[in-house]
C-alpha cells in the first residue's frame, strides 16, 4: 500500500476510532499499518522534539512544499498533515491568533512560525501545538480534525490548511 510513499495518517481521536495508535486512510477508509511501521512511526514522531526551533519551522514547510507537489511524502509529519486533496498553496487571513507559545510543552509559536490547532488523543481535547506536540499527540488536519496556521510577520497568522 505504501509504495514508498507516506499515505494519509491519522491517529483515533477516541479509543474506540481505531485499536492502533495510528493509522493510514485511503480513500476515506481505515487501514492498519502493522506494528512495526507503527512503532517506527511513533519513535520519528519523538525526534521532532528535540530540533531547534527554526529547524521544526523548516521541517513543516518543506512538508507543505511536497503536499503541494503531490510527491516525495516522507514521513509522519507528512502522513498527519496530508488531507485527501494536495495543498493548493493558497492561505488566508485569520482574526483567531494562537498563544505564543505551545499548550502542551510551551515552545515558542511565534520562532517556529507554524502551530496546529487540532484534536489530540486525549478525549478529544483541543490544543494549540507546536509541530513536534502534534507529531506527537496531533490526529491529523480537517474539518473537525485541526487546521494548520502560519505566521505571516509581527502578531499576524494565517490558515494554510484544515479547513
Ligand atoms: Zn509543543
């Protein structure tokens, strides 16, 4: 199914959404991926963590550069960020701005430039994370999934995805 690219990624927003901690979707349909791409999944998912700032930045807008090509997806930030249409490169303005910095491990919002409001794994609790917490704990983007926001200078963000 992987063909050596990343599919769509989503983890269960509930427990009872799916019994694997994350899982592919193709054509609007649940597929597990096995233990041990789950597991490698998982572990690439930890590593974000511990990049600079300027670093996670890089990471998600590159990730957004392959969406918008529709090619080369490589890992789990790519799978969670994907939605069944590639990104049109288009954004727009928003009057909701997140916090400065993460609701989970308080990084910076405004030096990664990216934040992801979106459901997590806890009961559907919300969260405004930073793009490591969401590799972590993120459910994927989407209308009742998250959306990803950018920052556009000073105090100013806009929505590139999830809506
Ligand atoms: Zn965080």
């Amino acid at each position: 199914m992987l063909d050596g690219e990343m599919p769509i990624l989503r983890r269960p927003r509930l427990p009872s959404d799916a019994s694997e901690p994350i899982y592919a979707l193709l054509d609007g349909r649940k597929f597990a991926l096995g233990t041990d791409l789950v597991v490698a999944l998982q572990a690439m998912a930890r590593e974000f963590a511990n990049l600079s700032d300027r670093t996670l930045g890089s990471v998600v807008t590159e990730c957004l550069e392959r969406d918008r090509l529709g090619s080369g997806h490589r890992g789990v930030l790519d799978g969670l960020l994907r939605q069944a249409e590639p990104w049109d490169g288009s954004n727009h303005p928003t009057t909701e701005g997140p916090p400065d910095s993460c609701d989970l491990c308080g990084r910076s919002l405004l030096a990664v430039g990216w934040v992801i409001d979106g459901c997590t794994t806890t009961n559907m609790l919300w969260s405004w994370m930073c793009p490591a917490c969401f590799a972590i704990h993120g459910c994927g983007l989407g209308n009742g999934w998250g959306q990803l926001y950018g920052r556009a200078g000073g105090s100013a963000w806009r929505v590139y995805k999830g809506q």
